[in-house]
C-alpha cells in the first residue's frame, strides 16, 4: 500500500494507539483525532475509561510519542442524537439497544470520513478486528483473524461505498500481540485494561441512566404484571425496562420450574416468562436493513449472529422487495432472539450486511404480536 494521509481514531485505548504505531510504521502520515461524544463532567463512574477525559489525555499522549499531529472532534449534538437518545427510546419501547452498532454506523464513521476529507486524508483507520480486502469485484469486510475478539458483528451498517477507504491495521492480529506492541514502543496505554461498560454509562447502571433521562413515572420504569404466553398473571415486576429477553435473574420465585423473560409487551407493561423451552425460536424479521454486499439469495444458507459473542446460525435469509426489511428462518432452532439487537448475515468470514430484529418467528409460521418499525 503506497503511502497516504490517514485519519486515525484514538479512543485512548490500547487498540487504536498501535492501530496508529502500525500506520506511522508503514509510512503514512497520520493524524490522531480523539471524539468527544458526551458531557463528562455529568457522567459518574471510573475515571480511567476510553470514552473519558483521561481517554483523551492518553491518546495525546500516545501520539506525541509517535511524532503525529493529535486532535480533539466535538461530536456530542450527533452522539446524544443518534445514539444515546436512541439508547432511551429503544428502552422505553421495550426492546434491548446496541448503542456501539448505533454509534459505528451514525456517527463515529461517518463523521470521521467527513472531517477526514476536509483534511486532506485518503482514508479513516480505527482499532477495529475485522479486515479489509480489496478485489477486482470491489473492496468487502471480513471477520478478524482473532476470534475471540472479532468486531465485525458492530459493523453491518457502514455504507458500502465507504469500505474502500477503510483501514484496519489490527484484523490479523491477536489482542496478545497488540499488548505486546504496545509495550515494545514504550505506549502509556499498554496495559490499559480493556473498557467493558457502555461508555456514556460507566457505571454499569443503565436503569438509573434511563430515570434520569425519561420523564417522571414512565410506563418503562412503573411496576406491572409478569404473565405468561397463555396470558396468566403469575407475579409483579418494577418495570419492564429492567429486564431483556433470556434474562432469569429478578423474576422472583415459586415457579415450578427455572422462568425466563420470553417477550416484553410495553402497550400493557407485560414481561412475559415462561420455561427455557419456551425461548426457541425459528428466525426473525429485521428492518432498518443495510447491505455492504449483494443479499445473500433467499435459497442460500448464510450465518446469522444476532448477538454480540454469539456463533453464526445457519439460516436462509429473504429480502423485502423495497429491501428496507428481511427475514431470515433459522434451519435449527435458537433460544433468546432479543428485538432491538443487531442480526448479522455473513457468508462463511464476509460480512453482508445486517438490520436491527423488529420480530420473532417463535414457531413456523407464527410470529410475536405487531411490533412497531425500528428506524435505521
């Protein structure tokens, strides 16, 4: 690859810092930009994450080491709008949110690629492992080398005209290896440990989030009636935003069995539970789709991830004729299909594309009641 100017996001964590060693190695010129996507200063909880102000000061850190220009973008009006109130909304309606699958595809990328080209860079780079590779039919995203890290689940909605100019110096490493770059160039983020909370929620208490940022006495956060598929009342809960499909903990007792949370119902603030048997699905409806490459045909079988860690199902995957939406059936069935969650079609390591699942095909030719539309 002949050198170029790139834009290199620094979270100001370990993955980005040698995401921007390994560009400056290669020759490029780089310039480090750090985004600050919400107030921190109302934001409790650890000091010492990636998305913090001590994020930002490590990633200037880490690029005055490397001899790079190093920049702070204010996206916090298209962060609160494209990801944190939809973060809310998604809550209050009663599905389970992605907040890093919304961020990637609304803002981080795309406001990256835009401030990029206003500098003159032939391309972005991010700490993601997931890899790039360019063909005579085009440029495709594929799985990291490393499984166990792999991120290319969080990626189904960057526009396909973008993938070209993308750079992902990490895919074919192993996160072991990338500590150990780290420590070799002498980085303050080397041993940084690895951020696992939600970012604009560092405490980990996202119900408390939600009472802060919807309205008093919200039907999420009120109490209602935990009932079964056939409808009967068996127990009380205090809201339904607390809780997610596949979710045993907080149910309470006396059951005659282990109950989990099957669906939530927000028209009659319902959490419905039943036995683990009672979570199998055979597919799912997603809208809010997006293709990087050419939907699979309905006869194929592809793997679908519908949640983050989770393995590629087999299925057979449908486009809409407006192809805004798509249904997949599942050749085997899957317990805990949460709505709200990313659904990810891949073709053996290539990632085709994705949509946010809007319904559960609970059994052949059954679905959950009418669910609204998810927006892209």
């Amino acid at each position: 690859m002949k050198p170029s100017r790139i834009l290199a996001a620094m979270s100001g964590g370990v993955d980005s810092s040698v995401t921007a060693a390994l560009l400056v190695e290669a020759g490029h010129e780089v310039i480090g930009v750090t985004m600050k996507t919400f107030c921190y200063d109302e934001t409790a909880g650890p000091s010492r994450t990636c998305c913090g102000l001590d994020g930002i000061l490590d990633a200037r850190s880490v690029a005055d080491r490397l001899g790079i220009r190093h920049m702070v973008f204010d996206v916090e009006e298209e962060f609160t709008r494209d990801v944190i109130d939809d973060f809310v909304d998604e809550y209050a309606a009663g599905r389970t949110p992605n907040p890093c699958v919304r961020c990637n595809s609304n803002t981080k990328f795309r406001d990256l690629l835009r401030r990029g080209e206003a500098l003159g860079c032939d391309g972005i780079a991010t700490g993601h492992y997931v890899r790039v590779r360019h063909g005579a039919e085009g440029s495709t995203l594929h799985r990291g080398a490393d499984s166990g890290k792999d991120q290319a689940y969080f990626l189904w909605g960057l526009p396909a005209g973008m993938i070209p100019r993308l750079h992902f110096p990490l895919g074919g490493l192993t996160k072991p290896e990338v500590r150990a770059m780290a420590r070799e160039l002498g980085l303050v983020t080397a041993d940084k440990p690895e951020s696992q909370e939600i970012c604009f929620v560092p405490s980990g208490d996202y119900r408390e989030f939600l009472q802060q940022r919807l309205r008093p006495r919200h039907p999420a956060l009120e109490p209602g009636p935990l009932v079964t598929l056939e409808g009967d009342v068996v127990g009380r809960h205090d809201g339904y935003a607390g809780f997610t499909v596949g979710q045993r903990k907080g149910l309470g007792g006396g059951f005659p069995e282990p109950f989990y949370v099957l669906e939530i119902r927000p028209e009659g603030r319902e959490v419905v539970i039943g036995p683990k048997e009672a979570l199998e699905t055979h597919g799912l409806e997603a809208t809010g789709a997006n293709w990087i490459a050419s939907p699979p045909a309905p006869d194929e079988e592809v793997l679908v991830q519908i949640r983050h860690r989770g393995r590629g199902i087999p299925a057979r995957v449908e486009a809409s004729e407006g192809g805004a939406s798509w249904e997949c059936r599942f050749l085997e069935a899957e317990p805990a299909v949460t709505p709200g969650q990313s659904a990810v079609v891949f073709r053996g390591d290539q990632l085709l594309g994705g949509g946010r699942i809007a319904r559960i095909l609970r059994e052949e030719g059954s679905r959950t009641p009418e669910a609204a539309e998810l927006s892209a």
